[in-house]
C-alpha cells in the first residue's frame, strides 16, 4: 500500500466518530487524524493503521468508534449523490432497487481506499458481501474477534437509507485469520412496505 491510498473519507469518518465518541481523546488522535490532512487529502496508511491500533487497545469503544464511522461514511456517499438519483433508486421496487444500492456501495468502498477490494452476491434475498484488504483487519498479530464493524455498520446503514431493511452479520473476518472478511445481508420486509418479488443479482 502507499500513502495515497486512504479516502478522505474514512479519515474525516473516523475523526468525527472519535469526537462525538471519545472526545477526551481526539487531540490524541488527530496526531495521525489531522483536520489539515482530511482536507488535503494527505492521511497515509501508516498514520491510518497507527490510529486504528491505539483505538483498539481502548477496548469496547473501539468497536462504538468503528461503527459510528460506518454510518457517518454511508450517510455522507448517500448525501453526495445527486437529489435526482437518490429518489429514482429510492422509487424503484426493492428488487432493482438492492442492485442499484450494491452499485453506491462499492462507490463507497473505493472511497474509503483504493486497495479494498468489495463483491457482493446476492439470492433470494439473501447476500453476501465479500471485502478484501480491508484496513481495519489488516493487522500484525491474529485478533481474538472480528474486526469489521465499520464495514458492516456501513452496509446496513446505506440499506436503510434507501428502505430496505436488512440484518447485517459479520460470518468471518480476515483479522481473525479468515480470507476474505465476509458479512452475511439479510433483507428483510422492506421498510417501505413494498415487496422483493425477485430472486437476488
């Protein structure tokens, strides 16, 4: 990996989370989560990991951090697409309407960074999201539980916001020595009342 390979983002994601989350902390972590560098665009890999290993010596608001980054990232793909586009895949029947939604979600993966790979597979209702060189389970020593919260929040709440209900799983992370990282999507009825009448992409 190299230093231009961490989206804006994640960074401004996670900067926000830990304020909100740990605001005693964050002048301790804007040494690696600089507002300059948010703005520039200038937050590397190795300031990245360096934040997310202190973050997950603090225990449980690691995974508290991680997941309100998730949301605070799906939130703002969703609110830099155009009015136009969010009401025609909002509009359109929930089977058409999770195909275009996996579409904005691998836009919001590569804007998290350009090394994570995404593949989603989706039947009856039912799908898969498989995440490859993900950052926040790239680690040195094998963790003891899955490390994916960030990702998984975020697909969950990307799903909501053009109403499908879904129930997000993490099924196997590569921090804990799985490959790929892999969440388990289940929709459920959707929010909106209409029904998938469709077998999954």
């Amino acid at each position: 990996m190299n230093d231009t390979s961490v989206g804006r983002l994640l960074v401004a994601s996670l900067h926000q989370s830990i304020a909100d989350l740990l605001p005693t902390r964050l002048e301790f972590y804007e040494a690696w989560l600089t507002p300059v560098g948010q703005r520039e665009g200038r937050t590397g890999v190795a300031p990245l990991a360096a934040a997310l290993s202190f973050l997950r010596l603090e225990g449980a608001p690691y995974q508290l951090v991680a997941t309100r980054a998730g949301e605070y990232t799906a939130e703002w793909t969703v609110t830099d697409l155009s009015q136009l586009r969010r009401h025609i895949i909002t509009s359109l029947p929930p089977a058409i309407r999770k195909r275009l939604v996996v579409g904005v979600a691998r836009r919001m993966v590569r804007r998290t960074s350009d090394t994570t790979r995404v593949g989603v597979r989706w039947r009856r209702g039912h799908g898969v999201v498989e995440l490859r060189h993900s950052l926040f389970c790239d680690v040195r020593t094998r963790a003891d539980h899955p490390l994916c919260e960030f990702y998984a929040a975020a697909f969950r709440r990307l799903l909501s916001l053009f109403s499908l209900d879904a129930r997000v799983v993490i099924e196997q992370c590569h921090a804990t020595g799985a490959d790929p990282c892999a969440l388990s999507v289940t929709l459920e009825a959707p929010l909106d009342g209409r029904r998938d009448e469709a077998v999954g992409a």
